[in-house]
C-alpha cells in the first residue's frame, strides 16, 4: 500500500458531535453494534463503549501504530487552528467558541490513542469492508462521503454505500454539502449526489440539530430493507 502518513490531516470528533450530527438516541443504543465508518482520530467508538454501545471502526489509516497516528493528529491540530480564518462564518452555536472547538479536537485525540489497539479498530479502504454480511446495526460515515467529491467519484460513492449497507442494517452519513460548499460556506443546498444516492437507495434526508457549516444540517439515513 502507498499510503504517506505525511500527506494526511488526521482529526477526530467527540460522542457528543456523532449524537448531534446523526440524531443519535444514546439510550436505545446501548448493546447495539455500531460501526464508525471511516472513524479517523475520532473517540466515538471509545465513548460509545464507555456507554454499553458495542463499538467498532475503521480506517484507510489504521496501518499505522498509536505512536505514529498521534504525532500526524498532533500536528494535524496544530496546522487547522494556526489560521482559523476559515472559521469566521461558521455557526458557533455547538462549540460557542474556537477554542472549544480545538478542545473537542484535542479530547478525541486524547481519547482515540487511549483506546487504539484494541480489537476495536480495523484496517479498511473503502469500498471495501472487512466484515461479514451484517455485522452492524448501525454504520456512521462522517465527513467523507459528500465532503471529498472532488476526488472522490459517484462510483466510489455508490460502491461504498452498498458496502455500508451490506455490513450493516442502517447507514447514516453527515454531512451531506459538497467539497466547494464546505469550503465556502454558502448557504447552498446539498450535493446534487446525495438526491442521486437517496433516491437510489431510498435514503430519507433528515434534518438534524447540528449546523456548524452553513446549510450543513442534514444527514442521510438509508435502511438496508430499501435495497432490491
Ligand atoms: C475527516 S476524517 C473523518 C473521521 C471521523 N468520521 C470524524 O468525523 O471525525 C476522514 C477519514 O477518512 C479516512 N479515509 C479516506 N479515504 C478512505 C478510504 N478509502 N477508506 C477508508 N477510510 C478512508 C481518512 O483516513 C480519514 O481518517
């Protein structure tokens, strides 16, 4: 494999901001087998565990040891908040402040190393999935599909949401702007992929209690009962 843990920005987000963006009951959660998807250097799967939820995620990154991934996610947070101009016209409603922002990055780091190595974190490239047909109640996909179609294709897309949906009986994804909107910050809609992908798939664009980038307060629920 190619893959240069250099040319990567490794971030993370807290329990917390996975319950916001996905609409998550945490209560009726509890034993249910809940795939992070792709998980990056985010503390769900640790916190989740801490609460009963049986957690489990992956990443293209998770070839890399503990040592490696929190020097690259150390400085990742050093890069993002050394000019934080990007943030000017985001919604602080959530996070109040940048600072708490970085905090929130910072605790799931933390976190994210304190629990890899368990048999917890998988090895995966999407589209494809490394586990039986489902293994999952629920996968979470945050902040990868949608966000990185600028080099990430429609077939990549549609391949990877099959592989979610084989894995797992729901699938949720956040947040559902393109590579431009994220970026700029428009109040514009969501990507015209993801009225594709919902209607493919049957998918339900629900709208949630999160919106940090603007317009972004959507995700996308799929149940794998909608697949032919
Ligand atoms: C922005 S992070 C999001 C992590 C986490 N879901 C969150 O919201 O904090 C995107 C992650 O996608 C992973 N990734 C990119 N391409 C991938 C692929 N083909 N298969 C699996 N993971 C991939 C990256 O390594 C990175 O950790």
């Amino acid at each position: 494999m190619s893959l240069i843990l250099d040319d990567f920005l490794i971030t993370g987000r807290i329990f917390e901001e996975y319950v916001a963006f996905f609409d998550l009951d945490v209560t009726a959660m509890k034993n249910m087998r809940v795939l992070d998807c792709p998980s990056g250097a985010s503390s769900f799967i640790a916190e989740a565990k801490a609460r009963g939820i049986k957690a489990q995620g992956c990443d293209i990154l998770y070839c890399y040891d503990r040592d490696a991934l929190r020097v690259q996610g150390e400085m990742s947070i050093e890069k993002i908040y050394a000019d934080t101009s990007w943030m000017a016209d985001n919604n602080f409603e959530f996070y109040h402040s940048i600072e708490n922002h970085r905090q929130y990055r910072t605790s799931a780091l933390e976190l994210f190393c304190s629990d890899y190595n368990t048999a917890d974190y998988w090895f995966a490239e999407l589209p494809k999935l490394p586990f039986r047909n489902d293994s999952f109640d629920l996968v979470l996909s945050s902040h990868l599909l949608f966000v990185y179609d600028d080099r990430l294709d429609e077939a990549f897309h549609e391949a990877s949401i099959i592989e979610m949906l084989r894995v797992g009986q729901e699938v949720r994804i956040f947040p559902l702007v393109d590579y431009k909107n994220s970026r700029m910050n428009e109040k514009e809609n969501l990507s015209s992929l993801v009225y594709k992908i919902a209607k493919k798939f049957g998918g339900e664009i629900v709208k949630v209690d999160f919106e940090f980038q603007s317009g972004a307060e959507y995700m996308l629920r799929i149940k794998q009962k909608h697949l032919d």
